[in-house]
C-alpha cells in the first residue's frame, strides 16, 4: 500500500487539537490547544464555553499542524475526525471543519470513534497489534474491550455509574482541588499511606467485570465530611493515596479476570487515567506476574489528541470505512 497522509482533528472535549499522522503510526505533528485554565473557575467543561473556544482555536490549531508537519493540503490523503461520543456543540466544531476542508480539497473524509481512538493510541509509533485486552479509562467511560482485530470490538465489561475519571474529578472537587483532578490526586498519592483508610472495592454481582465507582465516591465523601464536622484533621495525601488505591485495585483486578477469561496474552490501557502512575505501576507488575505483554501509550496519547484519532482514522480507510458529507456528531455514538 502507498503512504497515506492524514490530517486529523479532535474537539470531542475541552482540547482542540489536529495532527499530521503517516501511515496510521507515523506522528508528523501533534497540536494541542487545552481549554483547561478557561474551565477550572467553573470546576469542570462548560459546554458552551467550549464550543466557542473551539471555534476561535480550531483554524491556527490545524494551520500549525500542518506547517510543523512541512504538508499542504495538497499533500493529504484524507481529513480523519471525531463525530462522537462527546459534547455535541465541541463535536460539531470540529466536524464542520473537517468536513469542509475535505470537500474543498476533493479528499475522502473519515468519521473517527472516540474511544476507538483512545483504543488506537496503542499504537502510535510502535509495532503493537490486536488482538489485545484494552482497559479504556477516560473522563467519561470506562470499558474492559476485546480488540479482535482492527475495528472489531468486544466490551467485556463497563462501569454502571461514573466513569473512572469522573470520579477522581468528583473526588477532587470534594477535597477542594482544581479541575481535572486526576493528575493532583495522582500527584498526592505519590506521598499518602494507602493503608490508614479501607474504602471499599466494588462487587458488581450480574457483571463480574462490570465496575461501580458510586459506592467509593459515596464512602470517601462521607469520610472528608465526617472529619469536618468533628473537627477532626485528616491527611489529603492519605485520602487520595487510599482512594487512589481502591480504583486501580479493581482497574486490575478485573483486566487481568478477564484475560485469563479470554486467554488473550496481549493488554493495553488508554484513556485520560492511563496517565495515572498508580495504575501503570499495579497494572505492569501484574502483567508481569502472568505473563502478559503490556502496551501503554506515552502520557501524551493517554489523554485527548489528534494523532489517535489519525491512527484510528487510517484503519478505518484501510477497512473502507469512509464517511460521506452527511456525517453527523453523535453525543451517545456506541463502540459497537
Ligand atoms: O481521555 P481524557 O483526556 O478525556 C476524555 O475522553 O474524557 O480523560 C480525561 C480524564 C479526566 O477525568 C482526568 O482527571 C483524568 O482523565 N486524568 C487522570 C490523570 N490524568 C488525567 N486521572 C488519574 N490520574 C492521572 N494522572
Ligand atoms: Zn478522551
């Protein structure tokens, strides 16, 4: 197969942000404009807010892509693009411009999965190949999958109620840490006990790899409360570490239930949590213990980008999944 040049675009969220991909693996540029100091006074995504940000950064952001790149338009082969899952009025941005500079340069435009494309952060500038385990921890979703091959999905399991990143978001907001509060409570952790406080580790019964993040937000809420009201000083180290621990426990313990359910010997993570030191750390040794080949991308391609979407994208052409002009941007768009 020839070499196919992709630009690619990203504005599920509160990053703008666009990337020249080579051949689906090949990082040619990578540009992220985050949103994120604009969001932290309101302690978490204003949707409309975001939008209108997107609008203002969408154009220098693929303009940059392309010069760091050394491409013009003329060079690409396909606009790849996020349609969904995210916030509507983010995804539209995004879309509308893919969309119209596909047209204007007569290339083919290719509607990109999310979370396929955090899936496919995998494999950026390496050799990995499914089939393989992924665990997708991201702001808003939470899937054991199992990657059969390029595009060909199974989720094993997913979480009832929040999603990983959420609730560290939510927990952060409780102990009065900006937003995301991912990377500060991982960065707490780093000197908390995880042994002084026991929350709890979710059983979901029907789903046994299935998560439950309510019950552990639930129990770290009313421990921080409880001390306030009486007056009592606890340790915000102590706390992240501890709670910190309960999510990668079960993050690992469920990966690993269900490779050995699989017999699959290759696993991945992805997703904006991925970036968590406690869980690369758990989630190595106990691949390591069983034998088990870990991918995880660098900190970079956990959290959102462009180049992922470009990967995916690629494979998407590859299995002639292009997308025609009436592509819309589906908020709820499913994995399978
Ligand atoms: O994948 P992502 O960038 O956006 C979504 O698709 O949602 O994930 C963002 C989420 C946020 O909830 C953020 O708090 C979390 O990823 N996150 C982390 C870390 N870095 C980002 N959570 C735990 N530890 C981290 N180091
Ligand atoms: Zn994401």
């Amino acid at each position: 197969m020839s070499e196919l040049l992709l630009l690619a675009i990203e504005t599920s969220c509160d990053e703008t942000a666009a990337a020249v991909v080579k051949n689906g693996r090949t990082v040619l540029s990578n540009i992220i404009a985050s949103q994120i100091e604009l969001h932290k006074k309101y302690g978490g995504v204003v949707p409309e807010i975001a939008s209108r940000k997107h609008v203002e950064t969408i154009g220098p952001v693929v303009e940059q892509a392309l010069s760091v790149a050394k491409v013009s338009l003329s060079d690409l082969d396909a606009v790849a693009v996020t349609n969904g899952p995210g916030l509507v009025g983010a995804l539209l941005v995004g879309l509308s411009y893919g969309k119209a500079l596909a047209y204007a340069i007569r290339k083919p435009l290719v509607g990109v999965h999310h979370i396929e494309g955090h899936i496919c952060a995998n494999y950026i500038e390496n050799d990995f190949e499914p089939p393989m385990l992924c665990l997708v921890v991201s702001g808003g979703h939470t899937f054991i999958v199992y990657v059969k091959d390029y595009g060909c999905y199974e989720v094993l399991g997913q979480t009832r109620d929040d999603a990983a990143g959420e609730a560290y978001d939510k927990i952060a907001r409780v102990l009065g840490l900006a937003y995301p509060g991912g990377p500060i409570i991982d960065q707490l952790a780093e000197s908390g006990d995880t042994e002084v406080i026991r929350f709890p580790r979710a059983v979901v019964s029907d789903g046994p790899l299935d998560f439950s993040f309510s019950g552990l937000k639930s129990a770290v809420i009313n421990y921080v409360n409880k001390c306030r009201a009486c007056g009592v000083a606890y340790s915000i180290e102590n706390v992240a570490a501890s709670f910190q621990q309960a999510v990668v426990d079960v993050l690992v313990d469920k990966t690993m239930k269900a490779a050995m359910e699989t017999g699959v010997q290759k696993v991945a993570i992805s997703g904006g949590v991925s970036a968590n030191r406690g869980l690369r750390t758990a989630m190595l040794s106990a691949c390591h213990e069983r034998g088990l080949l870990l991918n995880m991308p660098p900190l970079a391609y956990c959290t959102d980008n462009a180049v992922m979407i470009g990967t995916c994208g690629y494979y998407n052409i590859l299995r002639g999944k292009i997308s025609s002009m009436d592509l819309n941007a589906h908020p709820d768009l499913a994995l399978v």
